[in-house]
C-alpha cells in the first residue's frame, strides 16, 4: 500500500536525473502511524550510475526512523561494521540517517554522494538522536536482522506477542528493543523494556513475573524479557549481561572558596586611607621645607625676597 509522498528526492542528485516520483509502499499503515511517518516517495533516476531506484520514508524523529528500519529492512541485509543504521545487499543499500530511511536498488551510493543527498532532504531532523536501548541487548546468539523497536501497542503485539499489554508499560511511557535468540535447538524472543524510573520498573517486574513462559531480569530502570525458553538457566544466561550503565555530569568548585573577611576588609581600607594621608602631609612638609630654604638662601644671597605672584583671572 502506498502514502501520499510530499515532493522528497530532489530533480537533480549527483549528476542523476529524476525521470518518475510515485509514493512509497507501507505495507502496515498501523505500524507506519505508530512510528510516526510523515511521508514516503518513490523515484527512478538516470544518470552516470545508469538507471536507479530510490525510496524515502520520512518520520517525526530518529528514534522512528530506526523503528521503521528495522522493521522493513531486508533479512538477507549485511549490516555495515560499525554502525545500527546501514545494510547491503548486492543490489541494494538500506540507511537510516537522521529521521529518514533511504532504500537505494540498482546504485550503491558513497558517502560523499550520500552527503550531498542529505543537504537536500527536506525537513531532515536529527530529534534527539538514537535511542541509547538498543545497546542493552546481549549480542552472543543474536540472529542477525531480527532487532525490532517496540513504541507502541502495535508493535508489540506484531514483534513480542508473549507479553500482554497490560503488564508491558507502553501506555506508560516504556519502549523496547526485541531480537531473536538461538537457544538450544529453537529460537527465543528477547526484550530490553526501558521505563521512566526505577520504581516503575519495580512494579512491572512484579506484574511480568506472574505471566506464564516468561524469564524476567531488571537493572535500574530497564527490565529484561525472555520469552519461548523452557530452561529456565538458559534464560538467566541470556539476560545476565543486561546492566544499566547510568552517567552522570555534576559540575562543581574543586575547593570551597573562603568566606569574605569583612574585617580584615575594613582594617585594609583604614590602612591605605592612613597611607594616603601621611603621603599628602609628608608631601606638603616636604614642599615648604624646600620654600622656605630656598628663599632664605636667595635673601642672603641677593638681599631679595622672593614673591609669590598671583594672577587674579575672574576679575
């Protein structure tokens, strides 16, 4: 099914000419909605990498945007080292970047033509970043491509069906990032549930301990899920490296400054006051020590006095 697209990929990207716009298929509209989708388009271009096909879905923030991938990307999809947000195939390439996800078929795309693409991109937002969740989820045994992100209950009845909506928390402001699990000879569904606070999570590991089939663990405000695993051990294995990692920045004086001395403050004002004053005096004693040795010593000299002259301007 197919989005109303507002206008995305621009006429001209890299020497590539835009020749046909259509909008983007959403298979699940309901799972589109949750995420927060604003718009999808669909272009074929023509150009020095021949003729390709480029698909663009927009949401209201990253945290969307990595939803929205990790829900249609390709299985067979090789992740890129080093990144969540990125995958290829040998005709395709799949990128989340920002609030957009981008599926390129028939081009591969470098970063230095990716990033004149992005100062194209209407309405590109970052909002906030991606979410820190998706590092708590253990990687020993992870199928690869199997991490979807819970933001709603619509999501979570499609991507962890084992855990009911009235114990998961989401009408309460919990997210979660779910992956598959080989264990054994089958396969197992995990869940990291980050809540608001500590306390939260308290309450909720209480109510998930009480479903049937589930193997509960919390760290802080996150709560570890496992569902489909009979061994109870395996899956204490599972989510025994989940740990809350919590930073904290709190800026402050390596030393406590001293408390003004307002005595010593004044007993320093009486001083240089003092100071000043002796120099004035010692000053003008100075001054009329020297008058009057000169002009005895001009009077012995010549018989003359000296005299001061005085100049009365204001008359």
């Amino acid at each position: 099914m197919g989005i109303a697209s507002a206008q995305i990929w621009p006429e001209q990207w890299y020497g590539s000419a835009r020749s046909k716009v259509a909008a983007a298929p959403v298979d699940d509209t309901m799972l589109w909605a949750e995420y927060a989708g604003d718009s999808a388009e669909r272009a074929v271009y023509n150009g020095p990498a021949g003729r390709f096909t480029a698909q663009a879905w927009r949401l209201k923030d990253a945290t969307g945007a990595l939803a929205w991938y990790q829900a249609i990307r390709p299985e067979a999809c090789v992740p890129m080292r080093g990144t969540l947000t990125m995958c290829t195939t040998p005709g395709a390439q799949v990128i989340a970047h920002q609030n957009y996800v981008l599926w390129f078929e028939g081009w591969r795309p470098l970063e230095k033509e990716m990033a004149e693409l992005y100062g194209k991109l209407p309405r590109l937002r970052n909002g906030g970043g991606l979410p820190l969740l998706t590092g708590y989820l253990p990687e020993k045994d992870r199928v690869r491509n199997s991490e979807r992100y819970v933001l709603g209950l619509r999501s979570l009845e499609k991507f962890l069906p084992g855990v009911p909506a009235s114990v998961a928390g989401i009408e309460e402001g919990a997210e979660a990032q779910v992956g598959t699990y080989r264990v054994g000879g089958g396969e197992a569904r995990v869940a990291v549930f980050s809540f608001i606070t500590p306390q939260l999570a308290m309450t909720k590991v209480k109510e998930l301990e009480k479903v049937a089939g589930l193997a509960v663990k919390r760290s802080g405000p996150l709560v570890g899920v496992v569902s489909g695993v009979a061994d109870q051990k395996a899956a204490e294995a599972i989510l025994a490296p989940l740990e809350w990692k919590a930073d904290f920045i709190w800026n402050q004086s390596t030393t406590v400054p001293k408390m003004p001395d307002v005595g010593g403050m004044l007993v320093a004002i009486f001083e240089l006051t003092g100071f000043l004053l002796v120099v004035c005096v010692g000053g003008g004693m100075v001054f009329a020590f020297f008058w009057v040795y000169l002009r005895k010593r001009r009077t012995l000299l010549d018989g003359t006095d000296p005299a001061i002259t005085v100049l009365q301007l204001w008359k």
